[in-house]
C-alpha cells in the first residue's frame, strides 16, 4: 500500500502523507517517499507550487510509535541516521529540507497534528497554514531523544533562543494560535487545505520565473554585499524574458497571463 500520493491539480501539486490509520506516523518507507518525491518535483518545470498535507484527521503525528518501541528496545534504529543523501542531509532530514531545496513555493496545510518529526516536517515548507486547534510540539524529548529532522536547523531562524529552548526542553503542546503567536505559522484557517490550495493557485498564476528567483534570493546566506548582487543578478537575468514580457502585458490589457514553463 502506498504511503504517499501526488494529486495534481493543474500546475499545483499535492503531496499527500497517506497512512491515515497511523495519523501519518513517519516510518522509513514514507520518509524515503518524501525525500524521493521531493527531487522528482525539483525536475518539474511544470510544477509551480506545492501544497505538504496529511490525509485523514491529522497532517503528522510524529515517528511511528511501533518503530520507536522496536528500535528502543534493541533491535534497528526507527530511522537511518548515519546514510548521508544530500548536501550533508541523511534521509530523515532531507525529507524536510528537501521541500526548502524545492525551486517552486512550498505550503503545508496542517490539521489536527503536527508532533516531532511531523512538526519538522511542516517546517520545511516555506508557508505554513495551520487549523487553529491543530495539536503541535516538539516532542522529542518526551521520548528521551532531539529533534533530528532538520529541526535543530530550521527552528534557529524562526525562533528566540530561549523559547526555543524551552519548547524543545518540556516537549509541551501547543496549539495553531499559539503557533501563529510565536512566528511558527504563517496564518490560520479552518479549512487549511482549501486556503492553502486558493493561495497555491494565486501564486501559480504569476511568472514562474519570477517566483524560482524569489525563493532563490530568500534561500540565500551571505553577506548583505553578496546577497544585494544576487538580487541585481536574479532581476538583469528577469528583464525581457517571455515571461516578464507577458507579465508586463497582461497586467496593462487587465487579463490572465498566459505563462510558459522554462526548464531550468
């Protein structure tokens, strides 16, 4: 049985956890699913946004608890820690990085849970729309073990040290208004995966050029010298393309634009 699915709607597409019995628990097959469906959408010119969501009553609710107690109690480790995939990433973690590494936008639509490497995962998308009761946490510790998902990365840039600290040191639940409050989502909805879909399609309305630019320039590290050259480079790459060309006509005659997909 496939634990992950791609439903396509147009230039949008759906990258859907599919173990509803398990609450989407995270278990090797599914994290290699992710990771592997990850690089296949990197390829996808065609592909303009993705929506991260889990199917049933939950987005994620963390590793699969049989997992854990199998590995706890001597046998394999729940994940493979040591095999590193990508850019310094072992497969646990490129399953979240790789949604950042993702050339087009990516939007996790969170519901109900989001707990440890589930909550890590919705982090590696770059907008988060999340049910204001959704249950979250770093839960890690409760389980005698860290974040080991990308987690420790992520969560430097998102939030202060010391809240930091103390989520990761309690692995207290919080909710999605607690998580907008402190910065980890970016809004609320009741029906997250309608409001992510709507948003996914506004953004695949616009130069797909424009958009891998942007996200090219919010990815960048470096000194701000650096990071002002990109910016000047990305925009002189921009300027009388198809696409621009396109954007600047369809904004003046007041209609849709008509955008072409150019592989990278």
């Amino acid at each position: 049985m496939a634990v992950l699915r791609i439903d396509w709607q147009g230039p949008v597409a759906h990258v859907v956890l599919d173990r509803p019995e398990r609450l989407n628990a995270l278990n090797n097959e599914l994290i290699a699913a992710l990771s592997e469906t990850g690089r296949m959408l990197a390829g996808r010119s065609d592909c303009r946004a993705v929506i991260l969501r889990g199917e049933g009553r939950g987005f994620c609710s963390g590793i699969d608890l049989d997992s854990l107690r199998s590995a706890s109690g001597g046998g394999e480790r729940a994940i493979d820690l040591d095999t590193i995939v990508a850019d310094g990433a072992n497969v646990a973690q490129h399953a979240v990085l790789v949604w950042q590494r993702l050339p087009m936008p990516v939007i996790a639509a969170v519901h109900g849970v989001a707990l440890g490497g589930g909550f890590q995962l919705a982090l590696g998308a770059d907008i988060r729309i999340v049910a204001p009761d959704t249950r979250m946490a770093v839960m890690e510790a409760k389980w005698g073990l860290v974040p080991d998902m990308a987690g420790m990365a992520l969560l430097r840039d998102l939030l202060r040290p010391d809240i930091l600290a103390e989520l990761i040191f309690t692995a207290r639940m919080f909710d999605g208004t607690e998580a907008l409050r402190l910065g980890l989502a970016t809004q609320l909805s009741e029906a997250p995966q309608v409001a992510a879909s709507d948003l996914a399609h506004r953004i695949a309305a616009l130069s797909p050029d424009a958009i891998r630019a942007a996200k090219r320039l919010l990815r960048m590290r470096g000194t701000e010298a650096e990071i002002l050259r990109a910016e000047a480079a990305e925009q002189s790459a921009l300027f009388g393309t198809p696409n621009q060309r396109e954007a600047v006509a369809a904004g003046m005659e007041k209609r849709p634009a008509n955008f072409v997909d150019v592989p990278e």
